[in-house]
C-alpha cells in the first residue's frame, strides 16, 4: 500500500485515525496494543539475557542482539501487514489505521490536559497524581511549578517521540520504519537506562535511539518554535539545547522553553536520587498554571504545522 499511495499521505490517514479515535478501550482490553506485545518480548530477553554474572562486554553485546531482534521483528511485522492486505483504498486504510496505533497525540494531549486540569483547579495533589502517569520522575513532593513544568517537559518531549519521530520514520520507510521506530523507543524506555542492571545491556539500544531521533528532535524544535511566532524561541533553543542532558530532548523542550517564555529542566528526583539539570531558558521564571495550558494550545499549532508539511510532502509524492 505504501508504494501505491506514497509513505506521507499513509502516515497522514494513520494520524487523521488516531486523532479522530485513539486506540480503542475495547480493543485493548481484548488484544492489548502493539507496544504492550514489544514491552512483552523486550522484557522476555531482559530476563533472559541480561544476567549480571556475566561481564560488561558480554551484556553490551547481548543487548545489541536483543535490541537488532526486536527491531527486526517490529520491521518485518510491518512487511508482513501491508502485503496481506489488498491494493486498494479499503486496503490503504486499513494499513492506516493499523499504523495510527503507533502513534499517540491524542493521548498525549489528554495525559497533559489531565494535569492541567486539577492544576488550574489548585488541587496540587490531583495534578501530581496526573503527572505521575507520565513522567518517570518523583511528584509526590513537587511544588504547583514544579508538576507545571515537569508537564510541560513531557508534553515537548514525548511530542518529539511520540509524533513527529513516527511519522518522520513512517514518511521515510513506511509502516516498516514506522514501526521499527516504535521498537526502538520502546526499547530504550525499558533497557535503555544508565543504572547498573542497564549500563551494558541497554547501552546499544540508548544509542540507537539517539540516533533515530536525531533528525525528529530538531524537526520538532522548529516546528514548536515557529509555531509560536516568537523569534526568540528560536534563539533560546539554538542556545540552550545542548545543555540538557539528552543530546535530543533539549530541542524541543528549550524551543517549548523559549515559545512560552518560562524556564525549563533544572533539578529533579529519580527514585530518591537527585539530578543536577541544567536550567532551559534560564532567566525565565517558573511556569504557572496557565503556562501549561498555553503549552497545550502551542502543542495544537506545532502539530498543525507538522500536518500542513505532511500533506505538502504527500502532494510531491503523488506527483508524478
């Protein structure tokens, strides 16, 4: 289906579908989700391979192997589907709606919106309980700008990750890319860790994930910066963004950072553990409430952006 109707115009029915209607409740509880499947497999591996009695390199490589395999089955999985699938329109949008459960902007913007919502409501202990469903990082003690800027983070983040690298991937090598991606960012929420049990099983597959964000994370920057209007979002993110400790993140949270004029990253606690980031933005002052919902609003225009550039890419692969 890819080859006939052209990877853009896919990923933009796949992302129309999911905007639309999500991945369904229904379904879920009946066959799970595609990164439910991915996490079981990784998972399988992990206690399989990842034995601490053997030595580092011997961990690094079997991670690499893990990692080549489990990508490897997501990218066939992707081969296989479109092939099953007859060449034509009921055909193409059946791959498409297969592909839109690999992407997630509208869970995305309900998670965040859950935050806000209590946020803006003062009930401090409401919103830290909504954030603690989308950051890895403590809230139980978090002040109302640190689950602000904690959610704004996320939001920038995870829009990145979650959207723009998918379809970038999609448009590039379609479902098979689409897919693969998800492997690969699936595999580094889970292995991809600088702790001791992930240091070496992990390490190839934190690179790996580096490197196919790479392009996104820039892409997402700009995409944020321009649709804020503000010129000087640009001038924060082309500053700021090798600060963060993440050699992608910092893109399109510094751009975030600079569009709504707060200050970004900073200190924060995993597990009991601090971590000394380096503030985005740093002369900015703490977001606030209504920071948040500006996020969510710049979010919206970001991704209207990125859909007008899908469809312009579409229309130059439907050229003939």
């Amino acid at each position: 289906m890819t080859a006939v109707f052209g990877g853009a115009l896919l990923m933009l029915a796949a992302w129309i579908v999911e905007v639309l209607f999500g991945y369904s409740d229904w379904l879920y509880r009946r066959i799970r989700h595609p990164v439910v499947w991915l996490g079981a497999m990784i998972d399988g591996l992990d206690r399989t391979l990842n034995r601490p009695a053997l030595g580092y390199g011997l961990r690094y490589v079997l991670g690499m192997v893990a990692t080549l395999a489990t990508v490897a089955v997501a990218a066939c999985a992707g081969v296989a589907v479109p092939a099953l699938l007859p060449s034509s329109a009921a055909g193409f949008w059946a791959e498409a709606v297969i592909a839109s459960s690999l992407m997630c902007s509208r869970s995305l913007y309900i998670h965040i919106a859950a935050v806000s919502s209590p946020l803006t409501a003062d009930d401090l202990s409401g919103a830290r309980a909504a954030l603690a469903q989308v950051v890895g990082r403590e809230t139980a003690e978090l002040p109302s700008e640190g689950v602000t800027r904690a959610a704004l983070e996320s939001l920038a983040e995870n829009t990145s990750d979650g959207i723009v690298a998918p379809l970038f991937w999609g448009v590039v090598f379609g479902l098979p890319g689409l897919a693969a991606y998800k492997a690969v960012n699936t595999l580094d929420s889970m292995i991809g860790h600088r702790e001791a049990r992930y240091a070496a099983f992990g390490g190839f597959a934190a690179r790996l994930d580096d490197a196919a964000n790479f392009i996104p994370a820039r892409l997402t920057g700009l995409l944020v910066a321009a649709a804020s209007l503000r010129p000087g979002a640009f001038a924060v993110m082309w500053r700021d963004a090798r600060r963060h400790r993440s050699p992608n993140a910092g893109w399109p949270e510094s751009a975030a950072a600079g569009a709504l004029g707060v200050r970004l990253s900073g200190p924060r606690s995993y597990g009991g553990a601090e971590s000394a980031e380096p503030w985005l933005n740093a002369r900015a002052g703490d977001p606030e409430p209504a920071d948040l919902r500006s996020g969510l609003v710049l979010y919206c225009k970001a991704l209207s952006l990125a859909a007008l550039l899908l469809l312009g890419i579409a229309v130059l692969q439907l050229t003939p």
